[in-house]
C-alpha cells in the first residue's frame, strides 16, 4: 500500500515538471506598430506644438494659476 502510494507521488512529480513552458526565445511582437501622440491631424507631426499644448492644458488644472494667486 505505502509503495504503490510513494510510487502514485514520484509519478505525480515526475508528470508534474512535463508541463513547464520553455523561455529560451523571445516571441516577436503581434500587435500594430505605435505611433507618435504628435502625428495626428491636430499636430501635424509638430511636437513643438503638442508639448505646448500639453503645458496649457496642465495649466488649466493648476489651481493655483486658475484663481490669479501666482500674479501678486
């Protein structure tokens, strides 16, 4: 009984380590290629322009240039 029980566990171990995934190669990338946030038809692929644009947008949430508080 306890060998044909040590003999279920080793074969359990055993069949345990078949089931690893090999890592050895790098899968390629599948999905679509990214493009710049600048390129659209806003921008025009001018990043000068969308960096400023991002500048002015975080400015509009600083509360503390929206109530005038930074001019005195």
């Amino acid at each position: 009984m306890k060998a044909s029980a040590l003999m279920m566990a080793a074969a359990a171990l055993a069949l345990a380590a078949c089931h690893e995934i090999p890592q050895d190669k790098a899968k390629p990338y599948a999905g679509k290629e990214d493009v710049k946030p600048y390129a659209g038809d806003l921008f025009k692929g001018d990043k000068q322009k969308f960096e400023m644009a991002l500048v002015e947008r975080a400015d509009h949430s600083n509360e503390y240039l929206r109530t005038g508080a930074a001019k005195k």
